[in-house]
C-alpha cells in the first residue's frame, strides 16, 4: 500500500470538559486509506492554529497572492471567550471546512502537516482526567448537519452498556471486550457495529455484545412490518446459518424487521430470513462513499452465535422464531393478494354493468297513429281536405 492518507474528516460533535480547567474539544472520526478510523479531540484555538499555518505554506491556494486562486477554505477566528453557544455554532463551519479540506488538490490535503494534525495522539487515547470532577459531557452532532442547531441532541451523557460475552477483535479499527466490561456508546449504526469507547481504548464493537444496563433492548428495535420495505442487494451474501439468505448483488427484497445487531429479517418471494443490513440499500436511495465503504467490512457476529452469554438481567429478550416471520409474512401476503383481487373483481363488475348499458337496445320514438278522415275533414286546410276527397 502506498503513502497514507486521509480518506474522509466527518465531526462527530464536541465534549465539555473539567480539567484541568472548563473547555471544549471536538470530536473528529478520521478514516484513513487503510480502512483504520480513529477518534481525535482538537480544540478550535488548536484547529484554527493548524489553519493559519496551513495558509502560510500554500500562499497562492490560501489567497494571500491573489484571492481569485484561493481554494483553501475559510475559518473563522477564535473569539476572546470561547463558551458553549460559540462551540456549538461553530460545528456546522467546521464540518464543511473539514469536507472542502480533504477534497483539495494531494499537494494540500496529503501534505504531513494536516496528516500529522490528525494523527491519534497520547491524550486522545488516555484523556488527562480527575477522578475527583464530573465525567465530559458529551453532545453528539445530529447525522444531518444542515438541520438547525437547535435539533442538536444534549448534554448527553453517553449511554453506557455491558459486554455480555468477551469479544476478539478482528482489525484495528475495532475493540476488544470482556464479559462486564462497561463501555460508552459514541455511535450507533444500523449495520449492526457501534463505535464505543472504554477508559483510553476506542473503535468499533458488535452491538449484539452489548446490552443496556437498565434491561434488555428490543424496546429500541422497530416491531416487524410485514407489508416490507424495498431494498436492493448491494454485496452478495452466502447463507452460514439455516436461517440465513444467499443473495445476490442485484436482488431486489423487501425488509420485514430491523434488528440493532445488524442482521435484518428480509422477504424474498415468499421466503424469509437473515440477512446483513450493511449488505443491503434502501430503492431508490443514492449510494454514497461511507455506504460503499461499510461493505468493505465483514458483517458482525449474530446475537443467536454468542456462547457463554452472561446477561445481567432475568427477562431475556424477546425473540421472534423463524417459522412465526415465514407465517405472518405468507399471511399478509394472502391478504394482499385477496384485497387485490376484490379490487379487480369490483372494477370487472363496474367495467361489465357499463358494457351492458352500452349493448341494451335504445327505445324506439313511438309512431303516432295516422287521424281519422272526419278530423282531416274538420280540422285541416282545404289543400288537405281535397287530398283525401
């Protein structure tokens, strides 16, 4: 593989910290050309630093020259008190200026000074913390930044799960786990891998390893929905399991449940079974680099492969069989295809009634009958009277 470089910036949103004194970092999720992600924190003062000497070494493209030939983009200057309205206004300028800063010519956006800027550093791994002050408050950017500020979710604490079983991790970009271990849940992704941090490790984890402290899940999962939504098959897929759907790139399926570890109930025809969400796109929808990037990854474990699960709690979750998606699901078909054909039928009988209103014969004007020789006589002219004389 050749020189590294950074593929995609995307601003994850910012934490309030404590120590050793009250400030605000951003939260950075860089991806590299080697598939790698990793989280760095950066304070504006520090972003805003790393801008001014960027532009000092690419005076033409910053502008300074002629402002006709700048494509460095634009950041605006730290205020003299950096609080929280300001760090939080700030996030939609910094996510734009993150995506124009990767999209510059390689001379720029491959240089060792932005690689070096976004490289993971020691206290992005291990935090300088005080056991003593309040744990960061986090507040996670909304997954559409032209939403309005307003729509930006906290302070949140992040939500923190148990591992119920030990995990190996199978690349860098993930984290090994323990049975117990606590971590705090970053992301959430449908494909079924959560990015989750723990003390001074972070990366990428199985969601069907994790459960919520407070009780089973399956409160945060959609109930199944048997009329489907249409999704096309953008990786092919062998079936490992019995319950499990070979596809292939190309397919057209509909989804019948959305399950958080990733692994979706699909209908094909009327065959149902498991199948990698990660695998698959919504019809109609534009595929983009993050999506054609996910399915370069293997898809996670299923929550029905994990042995020597400890679960915390007593009421387990709630499962759905096999058979009882394969029952509903040709039920609802029927039903379908019952209304369907009540449908036709009643268009047939409207179509039939007008045909025979069209063929029934028209009423014929009735002849009157021809007056009798003493009306003629009475009543008409004498042109008429001498006609029958």
């Amino acid at each position: 593989m050749g020189d590294a470089f950074i593929r995609h910036i995307e601003l994850l949103g910012y934490e309030k910290r404590f120590f050793p004194s009250q400030h605000y970092v951003y939260m950075f999720l860089v991806k590299w050309n080697d598939l790698s992600e990793k989280l760095v924190y950066r304070r504006f003062t520090e972003i805003y630093e790393f801008h001014r000497a960027l532009k000092e070494m690419f005076p033409i493209e910053s502008g300074d020259i002629s402002m006709e030939k700048r494509i460095i983009p634009h950041l605006p200057a730290p205020k003299w008190f950096d609080g929280q309205r300001s760090t939080e206004n700030r996030q939609d300028t910094l996510a734009e200026y993150c995506s124009a800063l990767v999209n510059l010519p390689p001379k720029i956006s491959r240089c060792q000074h932005v690689l070096s800027f976004f490289t993971v550093r020691h206290d992005d791994m291990s935090p300088v913390t005080d056991s003593q002050i309040k744990k960061p408050e986090v507040f996670i950017l909304p997954k559409d930044v032209k939403k309005t500020l307003s729509d930006i979710t906290g302070p949140i604490v992040l939500q923190t799960y148990r591992a119920i079983a030990d995990y190996e991790k199978c690349s860098t970009s993930e984290m090994a786990l323990q049975a117990g271990d606590m971590v705090d849940v970053v992301e959430k992704s449908e494909s079924g891998w959560w990015f989750c941090q723990m003390k001074n490790k972070r990366g990428w984890v199985p969601a069907a390893y994790l459960e919520p402290m407070d009780g089973p899940d399956e409160s945060e999962e959609q109930e199944p929905n048997y009329a489907g939504e249409l999704y096309t098959v953008q990786k092919s897929y062998t079936a490992m399991e019995e319950d499990e759907l070979t596809l292939k790139e190309g397919d057209t399926i509909e989804v019948i449940h959305k399950l958080l570890d990733g692994w979706w109930v699909i209908r094909k025809d009327e065959t149902t079974g498991y199948y990698p969400s990660m695998y698959l796109q919504k019809a109609g929808e534009a595929n983009t680099s993050g999506k054609s990037e996910l399915r370069n990854r293997s898809a996670p474990p299923r929550r029905s492969t994990i042995r020597n699960v400890k679960s915390i709690h007593k009421q387990g979750r709630r499962q759905i069989s096999q058979e009882t998606y394969r029952r509903n699901s040709k039920k609802y078909i029927q039903s379908r295809r019952n209304m369907k054909g009540k449908l036709q039928n009643k268009a047939n009988v409207i179509i039939e009634k007008e045909e025979q209103e069209e063929n029934k014969p028209k009423a014929q004007p009735a002849v009157p009958p021809r007056p009798s020789k003493d009306l003629i006589l009475n009543r008409c002219t004498e042109s008429t009277r001498r006609k029958i004389l």
